[in-house]
C-alpha cells in the first residue's frame, strides 16, 4: 500500500479561469484511426522522464510546441496546461485522467520535471507510455495478442482513452455521485435526477444571473446537507444516505483525488467497494471510464461476459436461453483465464468486449 507521503505526490495544474484549455486543441486521426493531438503526438525527452512524487505547477511550464486555436482568446498559461494534459507520462497501473479537487485544483500523476526519485520511494509505478501514445501502443498490443481483434479496433475507434479523453479533467466525488443516482434507474432518469440534484445547492440570488452551467455541489455543501433536503432531487432515502457518506468520507479525507490518483488498483477495488452505496460493478466502471485506468476488468458484467462468449465463437442466443445464473454465458474463471494475455490493457479489451455485442455503455461513460 503507497505511504500517505506518496499518496500525496501528485503534479498539482493552478486553478484556470475561462473555458476548459482542452477545448480548443485540435485533433485529427492517426494512420491507425485513433483520435489523437495533432501537435501532441510525440513526447518530449522530458516528459519520458518525469518525477514522481513532487509538485509541479504545470500552469507555468512554457508551451514546447504550437497549438492551433480557434478565435477564442487564451492564455500562454492555458496553452501550456493544454500541451501538459494532452501530452504526458501514462501507465497501464496508474490513474490516467486529471482529478479535480474539492478546492478547485487539478492533479496529474506525474510531474513533469526530471528530479532524483523513483517508484521504491514513491510506491507509484514509472509511466511506460505517454497519453498522446497509450490508446496505439494499446492496440497493437490486444491485436498482437489476438489478431481477430483488429477489423474491431479498426471499426470502433476508442475515444475514451485516446488523448482527448485522457485530458477530460474529472470530479472523482461528482463522478462517484453519479454512479450512486445511476442504480437501477434508467439514464433518463438518473440524468434528470443529477440535475435536480444540482438545482438544490445553486444559489437563489445568482439564478437567472449566471449563464453558466451550475458546478456540482462540493462534499462540505453535500455533507451538511439533511438527508430529507438531498431527496428532494428525487432520491430514495437510502441513495441519500449514501450519497451523504460519501461526502463525509471526502470532508474526513478517507478518500481525497490524491489517494485515487497514486494509489494501485487493488487499494482502489478495496478502499471505494468499503463505501456504502458502491459496490465492485461500480467502482469497477469508475476506475475504468472516470480514471481511466487500462488494466481494469469486470468479470461480473453481462455484456462483457456476452462479447466474449460471441468473440469465442459461441452462441450467445442458445445460451441467454439456458438457465445459467451470473455466469450464463462464460464463467469466471474462463474469463479471467482467456483475458489474462490482452494484461496490461484490459480496460480496452473490456470495451471492445463491449462492441461485439453492440452494448450501450453511454450512461457509464456520461456518468
């Protein structure tokens, strides 16, 4: 288990003001089809070899390439932080996606500065790609593995971790929320639930003042709210509860950005499926679409488990009409046994899995 000094170290982005940099960068696809930045797609020599476990504000790191805009005005500051979310160190084992805090600011895994430490010291993994490279290197990796998974890959390019996706910033509390109102509700409903929930905590003399979207309550505001207020969103009284412990568990700092950033994925698994409310399916999707972290798998997902069936030659039609329980159409140990060799990229070959049989994962994705 990383060391609460380790589990601090992640590369802290200053506050931005203004549209989300990430906004006005380019793309264009890659020979291979994958989305990627078009003045991004090659790492510098020094970010191939970042720290890990000091700070480093990214905000001021001067643009080391030139970034196509539209007319909207940015900053030299903006820019950087664009080139520094789209082109940085990734690993299969570490969270790959900008956190945002509950005070505001943003944390990457790795600094960009090459200084005098290494995992021993900080108990995170070394980045073996960069986010301009992971979703290619990741493919050729599940085709190499496995050629029949090419005209899949090559059919269904993935956006969520190409290197628009990985410089999504996300709200680990807000995205955790989400999953929580996203149970066993449809995702119309979870949707208008959210923004209902939202609703609750704006505040009444800037309504009607403000043009832009209300932010997602932070886990003091939620924290101190009753259970009875929170359900006037439309939740059930014990998605409330849940909801509300979450964010104590935020304010207490049981859970922070950091220690979802640094920590492995087992602790993950462990410390979020200890929260009421959130189980492994959950948590599982959340270490896959709001980390994105690549070597995720859930074994326990029915259309996971479909896609492979399908992917294996079975018949998936004959077995949907067997009586199989949980594990109708593969079990466990064949799943874990025939995914073992697309480790460490899992995450996409789940997601692949996924496209076999067409599954509509957007809910997930838009949690």
């Amino acid at each position: 288990m990383a060391s609460k000094r380790s589990l601090r170290s992640a590369a802290r982005l200053s506050d931005i003001s203004g549209p989300d940099p990430t906004e006005r960068i380019s793309f264009q696809a890659s020979p291979s089809g994958n989305v990627r930045a078009r003045d991004a797609t090659k790492t510098s020599r020094a970010s191939c070899r970042p720290s890990k476990g000091k700070a480093a504000d990214l905000s001021s790191t001067p643009p080391k390439k030139k970034v196509k805009r539209d007319s909207r005005a940015s900053t030299p500051a903006q820019q950087a932080t664009s080139l520094a979310l789209l082109d940085r160190p990734a690993g299969p084992h570490s969270t790959n996606a900008p956190l945002r805090t509950p005070h505001g600011s943003r944390l990457i895994t790795y600094a960009l500065e090459v200084l005098d430490s290494s995992p021993s010291k900080t108990g995170i993994p070394g980045p073996t790609t960069s986010t301009s490279r992971l979703l290619d290197q990741a493919c050729a990796h599940l085709i190499q593995a496995d050629s029949r998974l090419q005209p899949i890959i090559e059919k269904h390019p993935c956006k969520l971790f190409s290197p628009e996706g990985l410089a999504e910033v996300i709200d680990p509390f807000q995205s955790l929320c989400s999953s929580i109102m996203a149970q066993q509700v449809s995702g119309a409903a979870a949707s208008s639930i959210k923004n209902k929930f939202i609703g609750l905590f704006r505040d009444e003399a800037d309504e009607g003042l403000s043009t832009e979207k209300p932010s997602f309550p932070t886990p003091n505001k939620v924290a101190s709210s009753e259970v009875a207020f929170l359900r006037k969103a439309g939740l059930s009284a014990r998605k409330a509860e849940y909801i509300k412990g979450l964010a104590e568990k935020f304010v207490n700092e049981e859970l922070t950005a950091a220690m979802l950033m640094n920590a492995s994925d087992e602790e993950i698994l462990e410390r979020l499926t200890a929260v009421r409310g959130l189980g492994l399916w959950s948590v599982q999707m959340f270490a896959c679409f709001a980390l994105k972290r690549t070597d995720i798998f859930s074994t326990g997902d029915l259309g996971v488990q479909r896609g492979m069936a399908a992917f294996m030659g079975r018949n998936v039609q004959k077995l949907k009409a067997n009586k199989g329980g949980k594990w109708k159409y593969m079990s466990e140990s064949e799943m874990l046994h025939h995914s073992a060799k697309f480790a460490p990229y899992r995450s996409l070959f789940m997601w692949y899995m996924w496209r076999v049989e067409d599954v509509d994962v957007a809910a997930v994705e838009t949690s």
